[in-house]
C-alpha cells in the first residue's frame, strides 16, 4: 500500500478515484479499512484517501511511548491535507476522527472546503447547558485499557464496544470487524493518554466550514446528545440521520450513508 511520511512518521494509506481530494479519518480501534464500503462510491467523484493513523494497523504499536494525543494527530492530519492539496480538501471524520477533523477545522479552517463529522466522538463541556460533568468517556476507556494491558484482550475490547454500541455490541459484530479492533487493541493504552478536550460552544460556534452532522437513527443517545449541541452551535450545520445504522452507520447502511455525504459535498 502506498505510504507517506509526515511529521517524521510513515502513514500508511489507500486511495481511489481522481480529482479534488476527500480524506477520511477513522476512529478509535479502527483504520484506513473502515472506510472500505466508501472508496468506489466516493471514489466515482474525488481522489479518495483513507489514511491509517499514527500507531494503528498495519503498525504494530505495543502502547509504549509517545506520540499518541488527539494534537498529533490532528497535526498530521493537517500535514497531510498540505501533502495532498493543493487547496482546501473535503475531510470527513467518524467518531475519535470525527474530533480530530473538528479540531482540525477550529485551527486551520483554511485547508477545508467542508467538514462531515459523523457521530464525532468526545464529551461536552459546560458551556453547553444541561450536560453532565465530563468523566464517563474515560472511566469507560480506562476499564478497557486495564483489560488490554493485562492481556485480557476479548474483554477489553467488549468493554469498550458496549460503550460505544450498548450492551452485547462486541458479539453482534461481524469477526471481520472484530479483527480489525484486535489488529489496533493497543491503541487504547494510548488513548487514555491523549488529552481530549471536550467541546465546547466557543470552539463549536467559531467553525465556518460548511459542516454536514452525520448520525445513526439507532446510535447510543450520548452520540445524539453531541450532535444536538454541535448543530445548534455551529452557524448554517446540516443532518443527515442514517435509517437501520448505529455508531457504524456507514458500515451498517453504506447506501444512505454515502448518498447524504455525496449530496451534502455536492451543495456545500
């Protein structure tokens, strides 16, 4: 696979298509084979890029070490939207990428041309009226983390998949997917380390890249809860709310998935 070195590290990526690029970011556990059910679509109208992070497959990380904070990342992400311009780029984020793309459009707003986030992960501070006190999120990553440095593994990542999906969410999961969280099970003993903020309405409110909400109309509520306060916050967000999806929606029902992101990119 091709790769491309930024910020002195290797990132390892898949791509499909031609013409103005579209990168999309892939959240915890996961890498550039998430997007998997997206490339030919996508890639019928944009150069697709579908980068590995820093640390997850098909590195072999032992969890030792630096370099794993939602700030790296979103540097690199950054270097690489330079890498692949010229010009402002579409960057769609889902879940832990969908807070490094915003994070990405709080700082340097000029490389985007538009923002999806779906189900963009992390906490609301307490600027946003009437949410609980951040802590949940950690707790939950904490517990999985215990798990996998103690060699618990399948545990760990049940942990964090309940979390994430409700109760018994690792055991509906096809082994394909399951495996694929297996090949980046040490990431989370980095990610309890990364220091995420948690959003906040200043930081909502000063993004001006056009910005499409993605959710799945069967998600966890704390997901919906994020996107609620984002769409109000954020001046002129578009929704789109994926029929039979959950967390993974764009796993789950690729079809109306990529149809609202395309439809969405097309008017932005």
């Amino acid at each position: 696979m091709p790769s491309i070195t930024v910020n002195d590290y290797p990132i390892d990526y898949v791509e499909a298509g031609t013409g103005e690029p579209l990168i999309l970011v892939h959240g915890s556990l996961q890498d550039q084979r998430y997007w998997a059910p997206q490339m030919a679509g996508f890639g019928a109208q944009y150069r697709v890029i579908a980068p590995s992070l820093r640390h997850y497959w098909p590195a072999r990380w032992d969890g030792q070490g630096g370099g794993f904070t939602i700030a790296q990342h979103v540097a690199d992400v950054v270097a690489l939207i330079r890498a692949f311009g010229p010009g402002p780029v579409r960057l769609l984020g889902h879940s832990r990428g969908g807070h490094i793309a915003f994070r990405v459009a709080e700082s340097h707003p000029e490389l985007l041309r538009a923002l999806v986030l779906a189900e963009p992960g992390g906490e609301l501070d307490a600027s946003f009226d009437g949410v609980a006190a951040p802590g949940e999120q950690l707790a939950a990553f904490n517990a999985a983390a215990e798990c996998i440095r103690a060699g618990r593994i399948e545990e760990g990542l049940s942990l964090f998949a309940a979390h994430t999906g409700g109760p018994g969410a690792w055991e509906r999961r096809p082994e394909p997917r399951r495996q694929v969280a297996r090949d980046n099970a040490f990431t989370l003993l980095g990610q309890v380390h990364e220091q995420r903020a948690p959003y906040s309405r200043a930081a909502a409110a000063a993004i001006r890249t056009p910005t499409l909400l993605v959710g799945g109309a069967e998600s966890q509520p704390r997901f919906g809860a994020i996107i609620d306060a984002l769409e109000a916050a954020i001046a002129g967000a578009k929704r789109a709310t994926i029929p039979k999806g959950t967390h993974a929606m764009s796993i789950e029902n690729p079809a109306a998935f990529n149809a609202a992101v395309l439809h969405f990119l097309t008017v932005a």
